[in-house]
C-alpha cells in the first residue's frame, strides 16, 4: 500500500487521530500531573527578536531590519527589532533568570549578519564572534546546555539582493556559514537546528510576503525557497556529520513547526482532508528528511493543479535522486514548534481547481473555532489536546523517532506579572505531552517560548511571550520575574505539573 493512504487508513483506525473538536476539550484540561524525570527543560529565543544592536560593533543589515524599516506599517504597533530586549548589552540578564528558573537547556540564535556581515566568508566579524563566545561562556559557568539555532528568518540583506532563499546559491552560503559556526562554537553547543521554521520563512517570506522580505510569490517562488532550505540544511548537517560530529560529540537537526489539523467531522472525507493537510504542513518538510522526497500527496495535487492552471509543469520543483539521498535522514532527532489547532473539512466540490498558493494546492479547507479561547495574536488558539494528537501522529507517522519540542508557549498583550493564563497554558500543554508519553511517545525535551518578553515579529511589543516581563522604555531593561517563571521553576525542581496533589 503507498505510504499516504497507509497513513490514511492507520489514522483511521487510532481514536487519536479522529474528530475531537468539542468545545468542552478547549479548556484548559489537565490528564497528567508529573512530568518525568527523563524531560530535559529549556527556554528559547532569536537573535532578531532580542538582541537589539541591529547595526553595533561591525554587523551587518539583515531582512528583517530592511522589511521594517523601509515600512514600519508591517508591525502592527509600528517598532521593531533596532534595539528589543538588549541582549546584546544584558545577556547576563537573560542567564541569571534561566539559573533562577533552573532550566537545563537555552535554545537561541546566531544572527548570520552578525558574525558574516554580507553573509559570505568575505569578512569575518570578530565582535559578533565575541558576542556569542561570552554568551556561551556564561552559560557554561552557570550549567546551562546550549541548543543552537543557525537560521531564525534573518538572512543577510546582501544576500537577499541575490535572490535570498530562492537563489540557488544561497545552498553554499548557508554550509560557509554553518561550517563556520561549527568551527567557532561547536565546543560549546550541545545540539543544533540549521534552520528554525521553514514555513515560515517559505510561506510566510516567499508566499504570502507577509514577513521578511516581502516576496508575494504564493504557489511558486515559496516552493523554491523550500527546495532551497531542504538542501542547505541537508548539505549543512552532512557538514557536521563527517566534518565535526565525532570531535564535537553534539547531534543536529531542523526544527519544523507544526500546529495540529483535526477532522471537522467523523466523515472519511474529513479525516482524509486533515490527513492531507498534516503532510502539506509538517509533512512538506520532515517528509524529505525522513524519507527523501516530497509527500506524495503534495507531488500529486501540485501536479494536477498545476497542469489545471495552464503551467507547463507542476509549480512543485522535483528533487532529483541524488538530492533526494543527500536529504534523506539528516536528522538526529525530530524537533517541533507547536502553539495551536485547525480543524480540517474536505471541499465540498472535489475537483475543485482553487489559486495559486500552497494553501489551495492542499485542497482543503482549514478554521479555528471561535470558541476556543484565544491569546494575544490571532491564530493563537489555546487547545491542549490538540498536542498530544500531534506527538501520537508523529510517532506514527514517521516511526519510534526521539522528539524534542523546540517551542510551546503563550502570549499575552499586557506582560502582566500574575501571567495564571500561562501557567494554565504550560500546565495543560505539558500534561498532553506527558499523556502522549505514556502512550509511548518519545519525548526527551521541553522548550518553553520564551524566558523574556521580546519583538514578536508582526505584532512587535504588542503580543508578550516571556516568563520574565521587561519594560521596553525601561534603558537598563530589567528581566522582571511573571508568576509563570516561579512555576516552571517548581515543576522542574518538584516535576509536579499541579500547584499540589502529585504526591
Ligand atoms: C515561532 C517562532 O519560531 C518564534 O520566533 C515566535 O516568536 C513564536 N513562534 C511565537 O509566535
């Protein structure tokens, strides 16, 4: 049987993966109460959305830095990232609330135009290099491991003016800079993701053009730039594969987000709708990694579409064998991004032929209830079960692979101290995991997003992720401890998700 209907029918046949989308399972549920020994526990950032300096010490400009600035509109409370929580001054900040809050793990970035101002080996800057090393050494000296993310959306602008992601070349200037990375910093890291978010920066960037840099090519130019993103980050761990793995003694992989799509109805159609909408999402990118190639449902419906729409051939870039065997198992461990839930319908006209976009090349359609209790941004949906049903479907879908959660967390507009919404959040979220767990799952690591209030892209200072508030006019920038600091800090001291009863 192929692979996709194979899903399709084990799918079928796991109440995990069936409709679930009664309101009362919205709220904020709790199934399990300790989280195990075993679940390392970490916090996350990235360089554009902390550090500030955009322009200190010899760095170079960055899409996210041109996006802004040449059109402050795109953030809707009109700032950006020039200066955000500082980091680059009160890192120290950031690591003295991690020791306080006792995590085992950061996970953050190395902006690229930091340590390569024009993204190529041409110069090399000796203060961004500085920057990282003292920020690794602070770490070291307070026991805390580092997750290192090479590539959270801030491709150099000189590159960007060549195309960015969906040059060709961009391939050779990701491995230079990972190759560099590696060298300057493998003695301190301990794992790493080449590349944060895909989608994000495909679809988002090179779609919709709704983020850094501005490119509106939906259904074309965002499957370029994913073809181009699976192969440097492919290229990029075999780097680390033969060139460092065995001195370096660290693993490496991608991280993907993924929300979860379930089925509107108990129909076949719907499941198989919410199935298809799973592999255009995670599947799009962790496909490749596992097995080698695109989803074949992707193959399929881009191909029919496409031929619908008059294009010679399918918008789809196909990978050829050999890029299919380079890509394929470049991962030491699959690590996901998870905030929230669809659900999934089929269209009720199943030829149908839609847009040009990867939203309409899936075929199906996609919504939020709007009795689910929602954060500070729009899509953000709060629906706990949502990721325990993630974590069961990756195991089944991709095989008794280890899983690293790379990030879960909430928003809020206020960055009130007494944050109860996002303990309830972690603690409902956490406790999904655990139940999914227990059923075999294997999670080893938790990521919370994120240990300061920082510039959340779009919605910029208007939507607060951090379990530490900072005053943004506030020149000394101090790390204020939320209420949910002091949870997550009991939980990993005591692993008992509940204010008590674990006992
Ligand atoms: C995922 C992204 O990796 C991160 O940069 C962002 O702030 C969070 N989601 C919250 O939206």
């Amino acid at each position: 049987m192929e692979l996709f209907h194979l899903l399709v029918v084990v799918c079928l046949s796991l109440p995990s993966c069936l409709a679930d989308g009664d309101d009362e399972f919205a709220n904020y549920t709790i199934t399990k109460r300790i989280l195990p020994k075993h679940i390392a526990v970490g916090v996350a950032t990235a360089a554009y959305q902390i550090e500030g300096a955009w322009n200190l010490d010899g760095k170079g400009e960055q899409v996210w830095d041109t996006f802004i600035h040449d059109n402050p509109s795109r953030v809707s409370d009109h700032t950006n990232g020039d200066v955000a929580s500082d980091s680059y001054h009160f890192y120290k900040q950031d690591v003295a609330a991690m020791k306080e809050v006792g995590v085992n793990y950061y996970r953050f970035s190395i902006a690229w135009s930091r340590i390569l101002p024009d993204g190529t080996l041409k110069k090399i800057n000796q203060a961004g290099i500085d920057y990282y090393v003292n920020l690794f050494e602070e770490l070291e000296s307070k026991g805390i491991q580092a997750m290192v993310t090479l590539h959270h959306w801030d491709i150099p602008t000189a590159l960007e003016k060549q195309g960015g992601w969906q040059n060709p070349k961009v391939v050779d200037w990701f491995v230079d800079y990972a190759r560099l990375c590696y060298e300057k910093f493998g003695k301190y890291v301990q794992s790493w993701v080449t590349i944060n978010e895909p989608k994000q920066i495909c679809h988002a960037g090179y779609g919709l053009g709704v983020f850094a840099p501005g490119v509106v090519s939906p259904g074309v130019g965002e499957y370029l730039c994913a073809r181009h993103v699976l192969l440097a980050h492919a290229k990029a761990w075999h780097v680390f594969d033969k060139e460092f793995r065995s001195k370096l003694k660290s693993r490496n992989t991608i991280v993907i987000d993924s929300d979860w799509y379930e089925p509107a109805t108990h129909s076949k159609a719907d499941a198989i709708a919410a199935e298809i909408k799973r592999q255009f999402v995670y599947g799009m990118y962790a496909h490749p990694i596992v097995y080698g190639n695109w989803p074949k449902i992707m193959i399929d419906n881009i191909a029919k579409y496409s031929k619908a729409q008059g294009f010679k051939q399918s918008r789809l870039p196909a990978f050829s064998q050999e890029e299919i065997e380079l890509i394929k198992g470049t991962y030491d461990f699959l690590a996901v991004n998870h905030y929230t839930t669809y659900m999934v319908s089929a269209l009720e006209d199943p030829n149908h032929v839609g847009g040009v976009s990867w939203d309409e090349d899936s075929g199906v359609n996609s919504y939020q209830k709007s009795t689910w209790k929602t954060a500070a941004i729009d899509w953000f949906k709060i629906v706990p079960w949502g990721f325990g049903k993630l974590l069961r479907w990756l195991k089944h879908t991709y095989g008794d692979k280890e899983i690293v959660i790379t990030e879960n967390g909430v928003s809020d507009t206020t960055g009130t101290l007494r944050d109860q919404h996002r303990i309830d959040y972690l603690q409902s979220y956490m406790s999904h995991m655990v139940d999914a767990i227990y059923d075999g799952v294997n999670v080893t690591s938790y990521t919370v997003w994120s240990i300061i209030d920082n510039f959340e892209w779009n919605q910029g200072f208007n939507a607060k992720l951090g379990m530490y508030y900072i005053n943004m006019s506030d020149p000394e920038k101090r790390r204020i401890a939320k209420d949910s600091s002091k949870y997550l800090a009991k939980v990993i001291k005591t692993r008992c998700l509940i204010e008590s009863g674990c006992e």
